[in-house]
C-alpha cells in the first residue's frame, strides 16, 4: 500500500490498524519491520491500496493481496526478483525466463510472470501503481530484468479481475512494483555466487543514495546496479549431457506400458553430423573420426557400427547467460504546501547470449527436389565437382533425369560454428506529473508516462542458401573460366557469384570448408525491434458524502495510451534464406481512451462496498466495459469477510492482431497415424490412410512408421488474426481474514476462493488439437492446417508432417478455480523473535477450450499446473543474527492429457512425482553501518522431474519443464550491504 502524508485527515483506532495489516502486509514473505511499522501507523493518514484509487484512512481490501516486504528481497539473495515471485503458489510457470528461452528466435533471457497459469498477457505489470512499457515485442508482458530488486520497497499482488481499475491485461491480476522513495544517505551492495557445479557465476553491485534540499522541499533517489549470471550448459548435467529421446515413442503398446515415458533411448543423437552424410545410388557415405571415408552409416551405432551421429546437448544451454546495467530514480518537489511535482526514470540496459547446436542443412534446403548435382554442363563439357571423392562419384547416379549424376547430403555446419544470438536491450521509462489536496479530503494527481524497449540482436551460424549453391556448383578450373589460365584449383562455375567472391564449397569431411567458403556463406542474422509505450492520465479521489455509516469514498479519472511495436530481422531471415526460420517483420499500434469512476460505500459501521466501472474506447476492437463490485465485512475485531466480483477485459495485442506467418519448429507432438495399417484402426485408420503420403508410407513398410529425422523436424506458421475482438473474464473471490489477536497473538490467517472465467479467450489453436481433430476427431477442416510430405524427400519418409500451421483466434474459453491459503505467525520466543509464513494454493480446476464448441481441455494437476503448491519461511532474529529458511513445494503432476490421448493412455495415466526446494540464508550485522550474509539455494541439490526430450513440457537441452523446476542445482552465495 502507497502511504500518502495528509494533515488534515483523521487518524485510525487501533483495532482498525490490525485488520489493514491482516488485509496486506500479512501475507509478505517476511516480517521483519512490523513492529517498527505498527508503531509508526499513526502517523499514516490516507493510504492508496493496489486495486484502488481512493485514498481512505482505512486501507481495507474486498480483494485478496499479497506483499512481498523488501525484507524478503533481501533474504531471497535473487538477483532478479522474478526467482522469487515464482516462489508464489499464485504464480504459474512463466513463459520466459532465463532456463527456458534459449531455443527463443527473439526475447531469449527475458523474465516475465504469470498470475494463475492464465497467461503472461493477462497479468498487468505495474510500477508505483502506473503500467510499464513491455520488454516482449508484439505483447505486454513485462521484462523483470529491468526492474531493480534493490530499489524495490516491496511488491503488492492483486490476483482476480482488475481492469475496472487499470484497463487492460489485468485479467489474471496485478503485480505492483513500489519502488524506494524515501532513503537518505548512501548504502552499496554486493553478492557473488555460483552452483556447486562451478558454472552460474553471479555477481551485483549497486549503489542507493537519497537526498533532501536544504529547505526540506525537494527529495530525490538514485539507484546503480549491475548485475551478471553466468551460463551453465547441458552439457555439464548427468540427465542432458547426451542426446536423448523418450522411449514411448518406440514401444509397441505404450498403453500397456506408460512407464517407458521416463525410459530414455540413449543416445539420440543427430543424424546431421559435421563429417557428412552422403546419399549416392543405394550406398549411405559418412566418414570416421579419422576423416577418412566409410560405406556405412549409423546414428546411434549398433550391428558393430559405431555412431556417427552428432550430440547437440554438447553445445546446448541451460540457463542463458545474462549482463544487466541499471539506472533508476525518483522524487519530487513541493511547490506550494499542497501541490508538488513528482518524477520517475528508469534505464535498463541487458545483453543476453544464447548458444545451440550447429545448423543441421541438408540438401533440401537447397534444391527444391533435394538433389545435389556432382556434375555439371559446363561449355558442352560434363565436369564433375571439384571435390566430390571417387567412391561417392562413381556410386552415383541421375536420379532427376537431368543427365547429371546427384546425391543427397546432410550435413552439421560446424564449420560455420555454433547458431547462437547476442542480444542487447535497452528499456528507457521516464514518469512525471502532479499531485497534491484539493482539499482537506479531495486529492488529484496528474502523469505523463513514456517507455521504449529496443531490442539489437545477431545471430551466427547460418548461411546464405543461394550463396551454399553457389559454391556447391565448384569444378576444377579446366577451362579458364576466370580468364587467368587454366589451373588445377576449384572455381564457382557462376561467373556472376565469382565477380562476388565466390569461394567454392567442400562438404565432403570434417573441417573440409575453407574460410574464405565459411566467410562467403556466412549469414549472420540481425534482428531489431522496438516497443513504445505513451501514457497520459489522471486521477482525483475524495469524500463524496457522509452516510450513518462514514463518508463515501470516489475516485475518477481517465487515461489514454498508445502502443507500438515493430519487430524485423533482416532480408534473408525473413525469406528463410539463411537456413533459419522465415520470420516476416511485424508491425502494428493502437491507441485506446479510458474512463473510469469507483466509490468506496460504508453500508453500515461493520461493512463497506465498493464498485468500480471503465469504459474504454480501442482504436482496434471499438468499446469494452470492466466493472467490479466487492464487500468488506467486519463481523468483529479478529474476523473479516470478503467477495468481489468483477469482469475484465483484455484487448487483443499487436502480434495477436498483426503477425504475419512466421515459422516455427514445434515438438512434443505425437502423429496420430503411427501404426496405422492397410486396415482398421477406425475414423483415425480411415483418415489417415487417405492421406497419399501416409499411404506410400504404408505400402512401403506394412504400417505407418517415422524414422528419427521426421519426429525431430516438423515445422510450421503460427500466424496472427486482425479480425479478433476483445476477451472478457468474470472473477469471484470471496474470503476471510481472521485474526485472533486475543487468542494466539501475532497468528494472522486468511482463506480466499478464486474462480476466473474467460470467454472468447484469445489462444492460438495448439497443434496436437489440430492434429487429433483432422485425424479421427470429426472434423476435417483442421487437415488444411496440415501439410505432410507425398513421398520419401531427402532424410524424411513419405507421409511424414512437413508444416503444422496454427492461427490465434477467440477461443471458446480459459478458466482456473481454486483457494489460497495464508497463514503468518511472528512472536517472542527465547532470547529472539521468531516468525514464520505459510501460503498454500489449491487448485480445484482449470481448463482451456481450443475453438467454440470443442470439449474442454484441462491442465490443472499436469506439469506446470500443478494442483498441490505451498511456499513455507521459517526465521528467527536473535540481536544482529538473522535467519531465514524458506520451503517451496511443487505437487505431483500428470503428463498432458491430449499428449498422452495420443498414445493410448487415459488422462492422469502417467506422472510425475512431489518437489521440495530449501533456500537458506543467514546475516550477521557486523555493525550499525555493515551486514554479512551469505545463502544457499536448492539446498540439498534437488533433481528436477525427469521430462525427456519428445515429451510434451521438456525444455530442450534441460530434459524438463525447466520454467517450473530448477534444472541448474544447489547454489551459493555471500554479501554485503552497507549503508552510511
């Protein structure tokens, strides 16, 4: 809650002291300070609640909200505070964070949150109570790594509607970042750390200093920070350092035997390796480890062969290394006794490195056909390459009917090195307005707010697919195509690429590519965005009237904001000319006026409703409307009860409305056509065996069947849907707070019920939907989306998904049910104080529903949403010694239903097990002025859920879900904090 100093206001009692703290700061993870804030209560006069704009001398909530105390920052030892609001059972698994995001074309290393699993878009992200610019292209998702956890006073978390309030994205809730605005004097911080492993290397530094004027009317803070997180790689973990795949694919009857879902086929390595793989007649080519050339080929090895794939988890990461700079400050100034002018600056600057595997190319992604010529018609004369080997030259032959003998080939471009992207970002915020009293009891404050995130990124590893060819079409220069004499060296038979420096291209072997072809084929990838955020609004709140039961409270105002994005990478990228994805460039804005009225009604002495209405006016989805109406009844000093109901709305965002087709490479998908025969297996038999290529599969092999390459390279377009309109969601929340003082003093307890309902909620349709409604699900539409391959094409079988495309729409529903549980204890024992929190979530239901009409998919209880979570601290001061101990448990879970539907076995068929994690920290003040402390986390090195590689929820490279579980390990950590 926001404390705002107002002389002419009255004071609170006692007993209503209490039960503000039991409606806020009772459910903070810590409760260092509270004695120190009680005492200092009388001097808070009007307080500004999150979730409200009246100002009211008693701070109550119809709405649950929690606190995280800057205490608890402290005690956390996170570097970026999204590690520790994830410790929240209300929080689901984020969409980005820095475990799992390395495989991400843009936004890698970004930390965002996501209230109830409903979606990072439908959490709103506000500081000091106004919103902040995305760090996400295209959305509104918020990038926590700009936000300084040391210039933090505490965050507030509203969950349940609360657009009426701040608009927008509020659908889930709010998380309000307060920042620092009244420190004076310098205090510097630093931390080093790092994982038992020796990799995650972390290190902060930051400088705080506050000031006053001379004559008391001005103030000002600032913040330095930097921070740095090391990289730690698959390779450096038992469970990913080799290339693995789930065994459930390769069992006969998974029904019978869902346990193979943890039984890993090891290795599973690339068939793409860096020597090369060669296709020549009826013989396989690939070359040994001492570069010399063999007639035989095998992946994984077996039949005494050994394996001659490539091990992408030797070059995969983990967690992405991470570089922040951070700038932030605040202040104001008195004008006049009542009016005084405020200002707030934000710079944030982050690199972020991701590295992968090489790119895998092959000869498909070059010609059309996936033929590669090894002769060529040049001035009537048929020259071979100039660096094919005999073997592979004369077990060629003309499979196109050109007259030119070919191959297929498939190689790892090691040589160009591993893809991998550095991004640097850049967030500027800057806010500043007015604010002061009207009157005695009527306040205003006016604001202008601008934010821009830029985003600069490369990418390495790829080539330019023309320049590839060009320097595949090589012959020895027998012919003086050059005019400088005939030579025994290769040439570029184009004489156009050679007036650009082509240097021919050796595929043949590991090593075998020049530099000079490294450096003409090389294609780095750029990519650059932008995302501007402009805000003017304003606000006034006062005592309307006097009723019997107090004065009626109303706050009104307006707001208009537009938004813009654009995201591009360069010309080739976004063709799909340099072997990566094709990503067109996204472009788009709106702008949208708000207005809104809330009153706060004291119905009787004991109860008080509030209501609040918004009106909104979107340059893209015309008018929408959010309300809400909420009650707060003391039925006595140790007990209070609580409900709202709201609806919310959420308009769509930029990408939703106007992305263009970009191209992804989706996985966890099971092909329902597995196994399908020349007959049976009923309406998905009949389906699948219309398909032509699945039907050559068929008559080739007897049933459907996929080798290694078609279950790791399936492809698609997600695309965007200007045609959406805006998404509503109704909330409940009904509560109780008890606080029996008299009976157990210093025990707080609250008990909320939550129930969120989302129509027309804007989803992309998830591509096993698709899959599993074109095959045997009744509805044939979807097969548009799909394309599979009508014969055998270069590593691919006939019949095998080339490209699942999938649109965002207004889906036929989202919704999540559940209660939280918070219970806070602080007292007196022995010679300290001791103080614990538990907070415990329940989650009864949750579902979402693809299209309208379509049966409802739940994920409550599968991974990620688990249905059982609790977070329990445990601390205890004992003069300049504290303590603290904090508990977080991850209940059991299911694998995805329609995942596992796939497969034959029932929803719930097949889990995995409960998780606890146990942080540490101890701090020992040396002096008033120095503090020593030093932590673990993940204490007793906990091994996250195995979540193999082909599983739906594994993050590639960790072998599991590793935006929910921790997959980098125990770590350490020491530092200091001194404040002069």
């Amino acid at each position: 809650m926001k404390k705002i100093n107002n002389s002419g206001c009255r004071t609170f009692k006692r007993s209503s002291l209490s039960l503000a703290l039991s409606a806020t700061v009772l459910a903070g993870f810590s409760f260092q300070g509270i004695a120190a804030e009680e005492d200092e209560l009388e001097k808070i006069e009007r307080v500004q609640v999150t979730g409200s704009r009246i100002r009211s001398a008693e701070a109550m909530s119809s709405a649950p909200i929690q606190v995280v105390s800057g205490e608890a920052i402290d005690a956390s030892g996170s570097l970026n505070i999204q590690n520790l609001l994830l410790e929240n059972p209300a929080f689901g698994s984020p969409a980005i964070s820095r475990t799992n995001s390395n495989f991400s074309t843009a936004s890698a290393g970004v930390a965002t949150v996501d209230l109830r699993n409903l979606g990072s878009n439908r959490t709103l992200v506000l500081v000091n109570g106004r919103r902040y610019v995305s760090g996400v292209p295209g959305s509104s998702a918020v990038d926590l790594n700009t936000i300084p956890s040391q210039f933090i006073e505490r965050v507030e978390i509203m969950t349940g509607g609360a657009s009426s309030v701040y608009g927008s994205d509020a659908v889930a809730g709010v998380v309000n970042f307060v920042l620092k605005d009244d420190f004076e004097g310098v205090e510097f911080e630093g931390q080093y750390g790092e994982s038992s492993e020796g990799d995650d290397e972390s290190r902060q530094f930051s400088f705080t200093s506050g000031l006053t004027t001379g004559d008391g009317k001005g103030q000002a803070m600032f913040h330095l920070g930097y921070s740095d997180q090391g990289a730690v790689f698959s390779r450096d973990r038992e469970r990913s350092a080799v290339d693995q795949f789930s065994g459930i694919y390769f069992e006969d009857d998974p029904a019978a035997n869902p346990g193979s879902i943890f039984e890993a086929v090891n290795p599973f390595f690339s068939s793409f390796p860096p020597q090369g793989r060669f296709d020549a007649g009826d013989t396989r080519f690939t070359y040994d480890p001492n570069n010399n050339l063999q007639d035989s080929f095998s992946t994984n090895g077996g039949d005494g062969i050994d394996a001659n794939g490539f091990n992408r988890s030797g070059v995969r990461t983990i967690a992405i290394p991470t570089e922040r700079y951070l700038f932030a400050s605040n202040g104001s100034y008195e004008l006049t006794d009542k009016h005084s002018f405020f200002f707030e600056g934000t710079y944030a600057s982050s690199t972020t490195i991701s590295e992968l595997e090489p790119f895998p190319f092959a000869s498909d992604d070059i010609y059309a056909n996936g033929r590669v010529p090894i002769e060529f018609d040049v001035n009537g004369e048929m020259l071979r390459n100039a660096f094919v080997p005999d073997d592979i030259y004369n077990a060629a032959t003309d499979t196109d009917g050109d007259g030119a003998r070919d191959i297929f080939f498939a190689k790892r471009l090691s040589d160009v090195g591993n893809r991998g992207a550095r991004a640097e970002r850049d967030t500027f915020r800057l806010a500043v307005g007015f604010q002061g009293e009207i009157n005695d009891s009527w306040f205003y404050d006016t604001y202008y707010v601008y934010g821009k995130t830029k985003e600069s990124q490369v990418s390495g590893g790829l080539v330019n697919v023309q320049s590839f060819r060009q320097g595949l079409e090589a012959v020895i220069d027998s012919q003086d195509l050059d005019g400088d004499g005939i030579t025994d060296e290769a040439i570029c038979i184009d004489a156009t690429a050679r007036g650009f420096n082509c240097a021919p291209v050796n595929i043949y072997g590991f090593n075998s590519l020049s530099q000079g072809a490294i450096d003409f084929v090389s294609a780095p990838s750029t990519l650059s965005t932008s995302v501007e955020q402009e805000i003017i609004g304003g606000n006034v709140s006062g005592d309307l009237f006097e009723l019997p039961a107090g004065m009626v409270g109303i706050a009104a105002g307006f707001e208009y904001r537009e938004e813009f994005s654009r995201s591009e990478f360069d010309a080739l990228q976004q063709a799909g000319l340099n072997a990566g994805n094709a990503i067109p460039a996204t472009e788009g804005s709106f702008d949208v006026t708000e207005y809104y009225v809330e009153a706060n009604i004291p119905v009787l002495d004991a109860v008080t409703m509030n209501a609040a209405v918004r009106l909104s006016d979107y340059s893209t989805v015309g008018n929408t409307e959010s309300w809400n109406v909420g009650v707060d009844w003391e039925v006595m000093d140790s007990l209070r009860l609580r409900a709202t109901r709201a609806r919310s709305t959420r308009a769509p965002n930029i990408d939703e409305l106007f992305s263009p087709p970009s191209q992804t490479f989706p996985s966890g998908l099971n092909d329902p056509c597995i196994g399908v025969t020349n007959s049976g297996g009923g309406a998905v038999g009949d389906a699948c065996r219309a398909d032509v290529g699945v039907a050559n599969n068929i008559a080739s092999n007897g049933e459907f069947t996929l080798n290694q390459s078609d279950l790791q390279g399936i492809s698609g377009f997600n695309r965007g849907n200007p045609d959406l309109k805006e998404e509503v969601g109704d909330s409940v929340t009904v509560g109780v707070v008890f606080t029996p003082e008299e009976l157990i003093s210093g025990l707080d307890v609250t008990l909320d019920y939550f129930d969120i309902e989302i129509t027309d909620a804007i989803v992309s349709t998830p591509r096993q939907f698709i899959l599993d409604q074109c095959y045997g699900g009744g509805d044939d539409s979807f097969c548009s989306f799909i394309t599979r391959r009508s014969g055998p094409s270069g590593n691919n079988s006939a019949g095998s998904l080339e490209f699942i495309d999938s649109g965002v729409s207004n889906s036929g529903g989202l919704g999540t049910e559940g209660v939280d549980l918070t219970l806070t204890y602080s007292a007196d024992i022995g010679p300290g104080a001791f103080r614990t929190r538990l907070a415990y979530t329940y989650l009864i239901d949750g579902y979402t529903i693809p299209l309208p009409g379509a049966d409802k998919d739940e994920f409550a209880g599968e991974i990620g949403a688990s249905e059982h979570k609790a977070n329990w601290n445990l601390g205890y001061k004992l003069d300049d010694f504290d303590f603290n101990w904090s508990m977080t448990y991850i209940g059991a879970a299911d694998f995805d239903d329609q995942f596992l539907s796939g497969f034959g076995i029932p929803a719930g068929g097949v889990g995995i097990g409960s998780v606890t994690y146990h942080d540490v920290q101890a701090s020992y003040h040396i002096s008033d002025a120095v503090e020593l402390y030093a932590g673990a986390n993940n204490l007793f090195d906990k091994e996250p859920p195995r979540i193999l590689s082909g599983v739906s929820g594994s993050s590639t490279g960790t072998e599991t879900d590793a935006g929910t579980y921790d997959p980098i390990g125990q770590t350490f950590y020491i530092g200091f904090r001194s404040k002069f």
